[in-house]
C-alpha cells in the first residue's frame, strides 16, 4: 500500500484505528528518563501523551540509560532479548540521534507496510521518500518493534531460541530478513558486548522470565473505544479473551474511555 494518499477504507467488521494528532504543538520532554514504573506491572506503559514527544539523547549510554527498562519489559512481554532490542535501537536510530528518530521516534527503522494506518512521515532510505511509521512516544515504537517481531511468520523460528542467545537471535534476524548489511549480526553483538547489554537480559530472568516457546502467527490490529463499549462486549466481537486484552494494554481494571485505542492480536487460523 502505497503511503502517498491518505485515503483509507475501513469495511464495518474491521476495527478502527486514529492516528497520532497533529493538532498540539510539538514540545520537548521535561522528564527524560524519570518515569517511574510498578515493577509488578508486566506493561507499565503511559498512555499515548497525544502529541509528539522529543527525546534528545546525547551519548549511547544515555540512550541505554533511558531505554534499558523498557526492553527489558518488552522482553517479558514477548520473549525478545532486552540486548538485542537495545542493540538494535542504538543501531537503527543512531544511538536516537538519527534524522528518522528524531522526527518520527522511529527506533526500529520499521517502514508502513501493508496495512499499516497509523502516522507516519518520509524518509530516504533504500529508495527516496519512504515511507516510515510515526509515533508520539518512543515507548511505542518498542512495543511495535516487538508485536512486528512476534507476529510475522519469517521471524517465528526466533522464539524457538533461549532468550538469553543473544548470538543466535543476531544471526536469526539477518536469516530472516530484518535487515540487508551482511554485518547486521556482527554489529548487534558487537554493540551488546561492548556495552555489556546482556546484563539486562540477566536481570529480567533473576526477576522470574518464564520461557514460552510461543509459535503462533498472530494477527494484530488496534480498536478505538466508543460510548457504550466495554471489555466484555470487545472480547466477543474480536474473540479475545478479557484477560489477554487486559494483558495487553496493561490495563489494571476493566475501566474504559471513549476515544482510547486498544491494541489487540489474535492467532490467525491455517
């Protein structure tokens, strides 16, 4: 799908989706790396600030600094290496310094594909004026980078890896296509070694990581909640449990509010 019109047909039995707003102004974040997360949270994620946030990283270890706990929450969430989440966004974003990230906070380097219909923004990339997904807070560019890992079947064999194998995964996402340089893995280890990013990995399985070895596809698509939805009644319409719902959206009670986006996933069916 092309990313030049912004005309969008949505038939009656597909969710809905927004887009990130434009209409407040840009301001830079005044909390950089000061958010503070219940530890007993599995998704202890913000809700979506509804304008676009600025992080201006200075240094890689800064970048680590802000974004370790993040990855490491990914990593219990989905089963991807902390290290290698880590590893990749210093990679792909430049340490978060990259023209992309900055204007997009696009850490993954992760373009619209098909179906995609959230923000987004062009870039020069392999071709000139690509078209790359947007978000207002960094935080959800993890969470697609790890929905965009577990839901496409060419990355499947990856999960089947201890989650500690930070080499395997490296030399798994160049098997599978992620990224086109013959030295991908080499540069995500090497990244990983020299800023002892496995430490992190660590750190989560002291905390109690269970291993899931979790094959399914799945197909992920969001919905906006309207007056008169509930937990109940979006469990019956996509066929997902309240419980995964809840799960998902790292929601602590079954409250809801009209405009909210709900991020959901079901697995496809052969």
């Amino acid at each position: 799908m092309g990313c030049g019109t912004k005309k969008r047909t949505v038939s009656a039995k597909k969710p809905t989706v927004v887009t990130a707003e434009r209409t407040k102004p840009y301001e830079p974040n005044k909390d950089l790396g000061k958010t503070k997360f219940n530890k007993s949270e599995l998704y202890p994620m913000p809700a979506d600030p509804g304008y676009f946030k600025r992080f201006p990283i200075a240094t890689t270890q800064e970048y680590i600094d802000v974004f370790a706990q993040i990855a490491q929450y990914e990593m219990r969430a989905f089963g991807i290496p902390a290290s290698i989440t880590l590893a990749q966004g210093i990679l792909e974003s430049g340490s978060g310094k990259g023209q992309l990230t900055q204007k997009t906070n696009n850490h993954f380097g992760i373009k619209c594909h098909t179906g995609w219909q959230g923000d987004f923004d062009f870039h020069d990339d392999d071709a000139k004026g690509e078209c790359f997904r947007k978000y207002n807070h960094p935080m959800f560019s993890f969470r697609d980078h790890s929905i965009f890992l577990a839901s496409r079947s060419r990355y499947r064999f990856l999960f089947n890896f201890k989650r500690d194998d930070y080499k395997k995964w490296a030399h798994g996402l160049k098997k599978a296509g992620y990224a086109t340089d013959k030295k991908y893995p080499q540069k995500l280890i090497a990244l990983i070694e020299r800023y002892q990013l496995d430490q992190y990995d660590d750190k989560v399985f002291e905390q109690g990581l269970q291993e899931v070895r979790d094959t399914k596809t799945y197909d992920v698509f969001t919905h906006v909640v309207a007056k008169g939805d509930t937990l109940y009644g979006i469990s019956r319409r996509y066929g997902v449990s309240i419980e995964e719902i809840k799960r998902l959206n790292r929601l602590k009670d079954n409250t809801l509010s009209i405009g909210q986006t709900i991020n959901l996933r079901k697995a496809k069916t052969k």
